[in-house]
C-alpha cells in the first residue's frame, strides 16, 4: 500500500474511534480531537460516508453562529452477529455498530454433540434473528463467537478443548465465514465475557481486570492495559486446569486435581452427592430420593434452604477459587475481579467465600484497591462481548479497508 493510502486509512481509522469512543462531533471538534486540519478531513469523511459507515443528519447546538452539523456513526450501516456457545447453553443476538442489542434468542444445547449440530443451530438461530428484524444475512459485516474452550484466536480453532468432544481444530471462523459471507471471529468464551464486562459493565474504564467464569468450565479473562491478554498462543487464562493441591479427583483434560473438576458445576453436584451419602446433607439426600439428577443451581437453591452440607460445599467451592484467584492477583495486580457464569448465581455465600480467601492469600498491597464483584452484566456478557470482538475487527485499520475497496 502506498504511504498515501497508508495515511488515508489511518485518518479514517482515527475517525471511526474517535466517534465510538466520544460520540457526534462536529468537523471542527473532530479535527481538534484528531490534532489535523480540518480541511485534511474533507477526503476520509467522503470515503466514510460514500461507504456508509458515517452520517451527519443532526446539527449541534447553537454557540451564536450557523449551525453545525455532527459527524456520527451510523449505527444501521451494517450489522453484527454475536453467537456466546457454553457446554449447556446457546445464545445468539443481532446488534447495529453501535452494539444495540435489536434481537436475541437463547436455549439449552449440549456442547458435545459436536460442532456440525452445533454450528448449524447457531446459523439457524442467527438468520432467524435476521429475519425478525426484516434484515438479509448480507447486511451483517462480520460474525463474533464465543466458544466454551482454547482457541487459536488468529486461526479460529479449537485447540484440544477439554469440555468439547469432536471440536478440536474444527475450523470455526472459516465455516462462519462461509455461512454468512462476511468475516468471522472466534475466542475463548470467558474472553468474550470479558469484553462485554468491559463494554457494558464494571469494567468500563478499568485498566486491568479479570473475568472469572464459574460454570460447567471455569476460566478467567484477563484485561490488561485496557486489551485482552490472550497469550502467546491464545490460552492465558485457563485457570480451571491449575492443581488444588490435596486432590486426586480426574478432570477431563486427563490431568488430576484440576480446580475445575471440583469448582465447576458438574464438581460442585459431585461433591454435595458425597455430602449426603456421609449424612452431612439431609436435605440434598431428600432431593435425591425425588430426583436422578442433581445441578450445582439445586445445591445453591438446598444451601439457601439451610442444608449443612450444601452450604459447606458451596463455601469450600469458594475457598478453592479463591485460592487460586489470589496468585492470579499477587502476579498481575488487577484493580477488579469479575466473578460471572452459572455457578456465580448459586448465593451470596460463594461469593463471599471467594473474597475471603483472595484477601487473606493476597499480598496486602495487591489488595488495597482490589474489589471483587458479581458481573453486571449477566447473562449478557458473552453475547455483547462477541459483537463487541466483531465490530473491533471490522472497524480496525485493516476491516475498514477491506470495507472501502470492495
């Protein structure tokens, strides 16, 4: 590319940002903002506009003289596909650019059915969603997932994912890709979650923060100088397989003593099956008389209900995470941990649980402003994290220019 072009796109790029990040501006302020002349504007705001992804249908207010008029992101330019895939659940959702929630749908799933079944039910619930809105697939500029699992963020693969059988190096990117016509991006669920806490929720304006999922997995998305922190090669974070010292329970990724084989939910359910067979839950054991199946939400609901057992299950399943959130906090100092996902619903004694063994395992200086809190967000977070991932790779430097040259 030319050094002219090189420049042409960044200003655009400058502008796009600017807007999504400050709101309308008039050419003036945007030229201000931008540190350029205004006249130097005239040429980017053209091509932006040409293509659509700009508009200046409001004018500002009146300061004594003419009117101006405001340069804003058209938020109906295009669209965006969010789809947030757990072991259990399904969600998917259609946001505009300036990530407007406008539909959204969601229902339980079985992750290990495999990514055929499940790719094709995320495709039908999208285009569904579409078709409610009286919108055509070609609308969309590009598709964000969340998968419950490593994944090759540049690839956008799987990569050997303990909780997905049949998914590993299944090319989920080229095949939503291929569904839509438009780009396609896909991560780590947990990572996503933590983009849509960043958006939306407590973690707007924090510089370094993580997210923490407690579900059928358990993982933690780490914020770090207002980016996600992926790793070398897209892993960072992946707390649930971290030994707990003591434990030689089997996890699924074929290690022993993994934190989320005895945090996650399916451990949680585990270990309050244990409780009341050695007579410390009577009431989970009346639970099991009346059904064959027991959830870490029932041991949730029988711990509120006063259950011995069931309340200690969920205190230790707190001291568990806590313990190891506390050396994610010694190493990386954040000013917030998020804690979110199913097993985060369960009661207030969990979370109380997890902060009382991060402040007394923590070094005291990596504490002193450390807050930890319920998402805000849930159970939104992965699907406004996914559109949030798509709409920053659509409308970086290198989308916008696939975007203006075709």
């Amino acid at each position: 590319m030319a050094a002219h072009d090189r420049a042409a796109t960044g200003l655009q790029h400058a502008i796009i940002q600017t807007l999504r990040r400050e709101g309308p501006q008039s050419r003036a302020d945007l030229a201000r903002r931008l540190g350029v002349n205004r006249n130097n504007l005239a040429d980017p705001l053209a091509a932006l506009t040409a293509a659509g992804f700009v508009h200046e249908p409001n004018l500002a207010a009146s300061t004594g003289g003419r009117k101006a008029r405001l340069v804003e992101l058209n938020a109906r330019a295009g669209f965006i596909a969010a789809v947030d895939l757990g072991a259990t659940s399904l969600d998917a959702a259609v946001t505009d650019l300036q990530l407007h929630i406008l539909a959204e749908r969601s229902e339980p799933v079985d992750v290990a059915q495999g990514p055929t079944l499940m790719l094709e039910r995320a495709t039908q619930m999208v285009r569904a969603l579409l078709a409610d809105l009286g919108l055509t697939p070609d609308r969309l500029l590009g598709v964000g997932m969340g998968v419950p699992g490593p994944v090759d963020y540049r690839l956008g693969r799987t990569v050997s994912p303990p909780i997905m059988p049949g998914w590993n190096q299944f090319p989920i990117k080229d095949h939503l890709a291929e569904a839509f016509g438009c780009p396609a991006y896909v991560d780590n669920d947990v990572n996503i979650m933590a983009l849509g806490e960043q958006f939306a929720g407590l973690g707007r304006g924090a510089e370094s923060f993580i997210f923490v999922k407690l579900g059928t997995g358990i993982g933690a998305g780490i914020v770090l100088g207002g980016r996600i922190y992926r790793g070398s090669d897209g892993c960072a974070g992946d707390i649930g397989h971290m030994a707990v010292d003591g434990s030689d329970v089997l996890c699924r990724c074929g290690n022993v003593g993994c934190l989320e084989a005895l945090a996650g939910g399916p451990g949680i359910a585990r270990r309050a099956r244990l409780a009341a067979e050695a007579g410390r839950a009577p009431r989970v054991a009346s639970f099991l008389q009346e059904h064959d199946e027991l959830t870490s939400v029932d041991v949730g609901h029988l711990a509120a209900q006063g259950d011995p057992g069931a309340v200690e299950v969920i205190r230790e399943t707190g001291r568990l995470v806590g313990r190891v959130m506390a050396s994610l906090v010694n190493v990386l100092n954040p000013s917030l941990v998020v804690i979110g996902g199913g097993v985060a619903q369960i009661g207030d004694v969990l979370l109380a649980s997890i902060r009382e063994a991060v402040y007394r395992r923590s070094l005291p200086l990596a504490t002193r402003h450390l807050r930890i809190e319920r998402s805000a967000v849930e159970p939104r977070a992965g699907v406004l994290g996914a559109a949030v991932m798509a709409l920053d790779e659509v409308l970086s430097a290198e989308g916008l220019e696939r975007s203006l040259r075709a």
